[in-house]
C-alpha cells in the first residue's frame, strides 16, 4: 500500500488524507499541537456546501450559525458602506474547534492515523524527490509528502532551493492581526452589527468589529508587524464606541498571520504537494482560506487516486496545481490587487474615496475592470490626478492576471512551466 504522510492538520491536509485514505492509500497526519490544542477559539466564516463537494459528510445544522454582511467605514467613521447581498447567504459561520473535530472524526472512520505533539521540522530528500519528513518522533519515510502546516510551514521554509519553490511568505504578502472575544454588560445590549474599518487610528490595515449577544468579536489587522500599543489603542476606541463591551476576555486573545497574497507560483515536486495557507490559498483580504483549502483537497486525492503509476512525480502533481489555479485562482486575484491598492494609500485618501462614493459596495463587495473604469472617470471628475497612477496600475493588472493563469500550460511542460512563474512572477500581486 502507497505511503503518504502530511505534515499539519490543516484544513487542506485532513481534506485531502480523508478522500486519499478513502482511495486505498495508508495515511498519517504528524500536527505539532496536542489533540485538545487544535484550532483557533472562534467562528469563522464558511460555506457549508463545501463539505460535501469535497465528498465529506456535512455538518449537523445545529453547528452551523448565521454570518452577518459587513458595512465599511472610513477612518473617519462618517459614512458606512453597506454591502447587503439579501436573505440567506451562502456564507455562514463555523466554530473553528468544531470544524477540526468534525475532520478528524471523519478521518478517523477513513483510517487516516494521527499523531499528535509530533513538530514537523525538514522534508527528507534524497536527489531531486522529497521522500519524507524529520519529525520529533524521528525520520518518517513516505511515497508523498502534504505540506499542510500553515503560512510558516518549517517544511517549504526548508525545501532546498533546486526545487525552486517559493520558501519565505513576505512581510508584505501577510496580514498580522490580533483576535478576541469581549465580554458584555447584560444591562446594555446593542442591535447586531458587523463593521470593518480602514486606516483605523491612521494604523495601515484594517479592523473589525461584529457585536453579538453575549460578546463582541474585535480583529485588529496590519500590512505589517502589529505593536501591543496598536492593539491598545484600537480596543480603547472600541470600549469608547461600545458602551456594552468590557475588557474582559473570553475567547481567543490570540495574534495570527493571514497569507494576504495570491498562491505561490509554484507548489509542487516529486513527492511533494503543500495545500492550504502554506501555499496561501486565501482570498486576500475576504478569507475563505478555510474552503478553498478544503476544496483543493479534494483535488489533489483526486489526482492522486487517478495517478496511473502512483509515483507522485511533479509530472502527475502538476495536474493537481493546475486544476486547483484553473479552478479557483481566479477567486484570489480581484482582492489581492485591491489590497495592494489600499495598502498604497493613506488614511485622507481612504476617506476621499468612501466618502466620495468612489469606493462603494460593488467595488468592496466584488472588485472588476467596470467598477475599476468607473473608479477612475470619477477620479478624473473630481480632479484627482494624482490619484490615478496607483488605480491605472491596479486596473491593469486586473485585466493581465486573468490571462497569466489561463496562460498555465495544462500539462507538464518544464520549458512552459518556466516561462508561467516567470510571468506570475513578474506580475507583483
Ligand atoms: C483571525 C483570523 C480570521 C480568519 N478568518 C477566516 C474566515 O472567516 N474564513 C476563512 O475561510 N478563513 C479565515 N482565516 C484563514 C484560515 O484560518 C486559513 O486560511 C485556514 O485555516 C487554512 O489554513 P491551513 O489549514 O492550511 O493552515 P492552519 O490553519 O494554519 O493549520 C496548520 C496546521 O499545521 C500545524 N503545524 C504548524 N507547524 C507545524 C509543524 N512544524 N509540525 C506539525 N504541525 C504543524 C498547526 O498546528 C495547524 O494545526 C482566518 C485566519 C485568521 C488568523
């Protein structure tokens, strides 16, 4: 029976070891953390269906609980953007705890092993394959690797570099941010409501802020390096504007690193796939790190199951990344160019836009070229040259992306490849 282990129980990973073991293969997960440690202490958005496209049993409605569109305010804090799509959205909210639970179990029935408190810290490579990984319980070999241990993988960071294969996540390709649940006082209650703010305190990232009834869900985010006196700051305002939250802590209270940049360009070798925020398979900005991870799973035990010699070269794995770009790379690039967009700007600007009307629903909910056409008339009405350059630019990039990933050469090519990471690369998005 083909080995295959996976470093991380990442959403990817445990996807991809549920449908792989399914498939006849014998598989491990070796997670860092103890069982009871796993998962982030608070909801998250997710779309349930997604489950079952990855062909894993979907969770009881009870866990299932309702997401609240956002408005978006301005650092000013004088207008809000709503961005309301109607009743019953697709996007709903999942504890993360119960969301692990609910892989593992599945996992289990598969007949994936675990192994927990078991760090991952190199791939083990033997000429041009990578053919197992040293762990703290020692040197596991395998016919497949699965890199699913996060943004800060210790596996890609350390693949040598003839695999060329992207090994550090820049600092301006992550978002840096702090999470906690507040407390609330019983006697004051507010109507629910989901904020996100822009250039709060004049800090180049973006908050949020949802109140629910028994807490209030505060994220602080940052393009770069977030301060304990950012965090400070930003919660002072928040007991300031809420006269219901109070300072005390029940859930999370954590600092965490979102990837806040397309894939990487390449995430494949022989006896190599990563999967999930080690490749960064969020949508900048928005999320959805967690379906899109779980979805590309279910892809790469498909190509896997399929592969007709099952040696896991980069020849078969190359069909796994180019159905995972083809099929949801596009997803990734409007809020990435977008947050390079606001990334650029400034707090003054930020209010000019959203106050001006400039920057909008259509434009915060679903960024095109139209809405980025209208952008820049507008501009030019109000006569702001100077802004046009950074929005020229962005527009541009909007329309090359689309053509980079189509450009993909479909099956493995090495000259072909290479010209496609030349291209993604030069993209800078
Ligand atoms: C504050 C915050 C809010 C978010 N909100 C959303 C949201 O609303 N919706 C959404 O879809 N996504 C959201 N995300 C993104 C989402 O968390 C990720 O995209 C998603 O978890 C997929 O990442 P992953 O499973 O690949 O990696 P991770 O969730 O990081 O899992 C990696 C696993 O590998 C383990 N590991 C790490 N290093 C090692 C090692 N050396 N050895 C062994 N094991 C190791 C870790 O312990 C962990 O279990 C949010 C993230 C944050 C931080």
């Amino acid at each position: 029976m083909k080995k295959i282990i996976v470093a991380g129980a990442g959403h990817g990973g445990l996807s991809a070891a549920i449908n792989l073991a399914r498939g006849g293969f014998d598989v491990t997960v070796f997670e860092k953390n103890k069982r009871a440690g796993l998962g982030w202490d608070w909801t998250d958005a997710f779309v349930p269906s997604a489950l079952p496209r990855a062909g894993i049993t979907a969770l009881p409605d009870d866990d299932i609980l309702e997401f609240r569109n956002a408005g978006f305010l301005p650092p000013s804090k004088k207008v809000m953007v709503n961005t309301d799509t109607g009743p019953n959205p697709t996007v709903k909210s999942v504890d993360r705890k119960i969301l692990l639970a609910h892989l593992i179990k599945e996992a289990k029935s598969a007949g994936v092993k675990f192994e927990f408190s078991a760090e991952v810290n190199y791939a083990l490579v033997k000429g041009n394959r990578i053919v197992g990984l040293n762990t703290a319980k020692g040197d596991v070999y395998a016919d497949l690797v699965i890199d699913s241990a996060g943004i800060d993988s210790p596996v890609r960071r350390n693949l040598p570099e003839k695999f060329n294969i992207q090994n550090e996540i820049g600092d301006g390709e992550r978002f840096f941010c702090y999470r906690a649940f507040y407390d609330v006082t019983s006697d004051e209650k507010s109507d629910p409501q989901y904020q996100i703010i822009f250039f709060h305190n004049n800090r180049c990232g973006m908050d949020w802020c949802i109140t629910e009834g028994n807490h209030i869900d505060i994220l602080i985010g940052s393009f770069s390096e977030l301060s304990e006196d950012d965090i400070e700051e930003a919660v002072e305002d928040y007991l300031a504007d809420f006269p219901q939250m109070t300072d005390k802590i029940v859930r999370g209270g954590q600092c965490a690193k979102i990837p806040l940049r397309r894939p990487l360009s390449k995430f494949i070798t022989n006896g190599y796939a990563a999967i999930g925020d080690a490749v960064c398979m969020t949508e900048p900005l928005s999320g959805s790190g967690i379906v899109l991870s779980i979805l590309a799973g279910k892809i790469l035990a498909d190509v896997c199951v399929a592969s007709v010699e099952k040696k896991f070269d980069e020849s078969e794995l190359w069909k796994y990344q180019y159905r995972y770009m083809q099929e949801h790379g596009f997803s990734h690039f409007n809020p990435g160019v977008i947050k390079d967009y606001l990334s650029s700007l400034n707090a003054e600007d930020i209010n000019f836009f959203v106050e001006e009307k400039i920057l909008g629903a259509p434009e915060l909910g679903n960024v095109g070229e139209n809405t980025m056409e209208d952008m820049i008339q507008k501009l030019v009405l109000l006569k702001r040259p100077d802004l046009l350059p950074g929005i020229i630019k962005a527009a541009t990039k909007l329309m090359i992306i689309p053509r980079v990933i189509k450009s993909m050469p479909s099956s493995y090519d090495v000259q072909k490849i290479r010209e496609y990471m030349a291209m993604d690369k030069n993209l800078d998005w």
